[in-house]
C-alpha cells in the first residue's frame, strides 16, 4: 500500500463516520432506542445511590403497600420498596446482558476468524460443534448449563455467554470468507505478512461492524434470558434483587398485588425495545451498500 493510499484512507474514514452517525441520527426509532438504553444504564449506575430504601430489609408492617406518596412503586411481600428494588436490580440485568455478551464475543469471535481465514479440517472442526450447539435451543442450552454450574447470577451470565458464542463463531465465519477473498488480503499475502498480522490487520477490523450490531441485538435476548433464569431460581439468589427475580416472586400475588409483576415486567420490555431499535439503527448505518 502507497503512502498516498494510506493519507486517502486516514482522510477517508473521519467522513465515513460522520456519514454514519448523521445517517443514524436520521433514524428516529434508533434515536429512541438509544436513548431508552442511555437511560436504563444511567439507572443502573447512578440509581441506587438515590435508592429511598434499603432494597434487601424487610418491613412487616408495610406488606404489599400500595403505590402511594411514601412507596412509588409500592411494597412486595416482605414490607421492602419495590422502587429501591428496581434501581439495585436495573444493575443486575443489564450486568448480566453486557457481561453475557461480552463472554459471547470473546469467546467466539477468535473461533470464527481462525475457522473462516484457514478453511480445511479446521474450519470442519470449529463448524460441526457450533452446528451441534446450534441445534439445542438458545434457552433450553442456557438452563442446561445454569443448572449444571449452580443457581447465581455470575453463572447465570456465563450459562448465557457459552449460550450465544455459537451464534458469533458462524456470523464471524461467514463475515471472514468474504473478507479474505479481497484484494488488500491478497495483497497482504503476497508480501509475506503472517497470517495472524492479516487477521488482526486487515480482516477483523473489516467484521467488527457486523458483529457489534449482532452484539446490541443479543443484549436484548441476554436479559430476557437471565430474566427467565431468575424467574426459575437460577440467576440472582434471594434477597438480591433482579428484575427477573422480582418476577418471580411476584407470580404468587398477581391478583393481590398486581404492581410487583407491573413495574419490573414493563422495565424488561423497554430495556429489549431499546436494545432492538438500536441494534436496527446499527445495522442500518453501518450498511455499506447504502453509504
């Protein structure tokens, strides 16, 4: 590569961001996700230090308290402030969604550029267990390993992580092949650079974007997920709070108490929303064809 290519790309790429950002911005459901995502993370970090109430202690003479001046989001069956428990559990599930994904990521991103870059047994290797993981349900497989590692939210999000890696090895493969066919990997090849320094170089900045927009969507799908492992006793252990927990409990009360199932159900839905509509605006912007 010429000195006046590499000046044209490095002038090249600050206007190719901006053209994505203003394309996204022009997205005004991405627009939306992302700021329903901004403020359940803001939530996450700073909310339980405004919490009112201790979220763990229990209060017996404010059982299943309505909403009221005093409790916003009421009391569940212990007398303990659902709104305190909301902010505290906002951090647990979107912990759990980030840190899930981020195991996803790590783990099967290398799997799938090794696969795609160097074909052959190995690519038949990595491709046959990632079909045989493929083929047990995303949830069933997650349940599976939550149980098998012990009921807590760390291995809640490494059930769920292990879970979703298969879905980032094959879209990481698929993204490889079409790479390493180009002309700058060829380029690179025919130089004598490692295939390590091409693969870290030139190929995987070039499947990031893909992937980053697969990674927001599965954030979504990780905290349905650790909702519906708490849900079952096996995410974040009582007295802790989670939304999905929160669920759990609140199944029993559902005609006594409706609020308890209200509250953290209507914040796992917009949380998902948000995730979704923004992983959409993503993968819009990022488009190439349509830059």
């Amino acid at each position: 590569m010429t000195a006046t290519a590499v000046i044209a790309d490095e002038v090249a790429l600050p206007k190719k961001r901006s053209r994505v950002l203003a394309k996204f911005l022009k997205n005004k459901s991405a627009v939306l996700g992302a700021v329903i995502v901004l403020f359940f993370v803001l939530v996450a970090l700073v909310g339980p230090y405004f919490a009112p109430y201790d979220p763990v202690k229990p209060s017996f003479t404010s059982i299943r308290k309505a909403p009221s001046a005093l409790f916003w989001f009421g009391t569940d069956e212990l007398g303990r402030d659902l709104l305190s428990r909301m902010l505290w559990g906002a951090r647990a599930s979107i912990m759990a969604g980030v840190v899930s994904v981020t195991i996803a990521i790590v783990l099967g991103v290398p799997f799938g550029l090794v696969a795609g870059y160097f074909g052959g047994w190995i690519d038949a290797a990595i491709s046959r267990a990632t079909d045989a993981m493929l083929a047990i349900p995303f949830l069933i497989f997650a349940i599976a390993l939550a149980a098998f590692l012990g009921p807590s939210l760390t291995n809640a999000m490494i059930a769920i992580g292990l879970s979703a890696m298969p879905i980032f090895i094959r879209l990481t493969r698929g993204q490889v092949l079409t790479v390493k066919a180009e002309d700058y990997v060829e380029g690179a090849r025919a130089i004598g650079l490692p295939d390590f320094w091409i693969m870290a170089r030139y190929v995987l900045p070039n499947v990031l974007p893909p992937i980053l927009v697969q990674g927001t969507l599965t954030i979504a799908t990780a905290i349905i997920a650790e909702a519906s492992l708490s849900f079952l006793g096996l995410g974040q252990q009582p007295p802790n709070p989670s939304w999905g927990s929160m669920l759990n409990t609140a199944k029993n009360f559902m005609d006594q108490a409706p609020w308890m199932s209200i509250f953290p159900g209507s914040a796992i839905f917009l949380i998902v929303l948000g995730f979704n509509l923004l992983g959409d605006g993503l993968r819009d912007a990022l488009d190439p064809r349509e830059q």
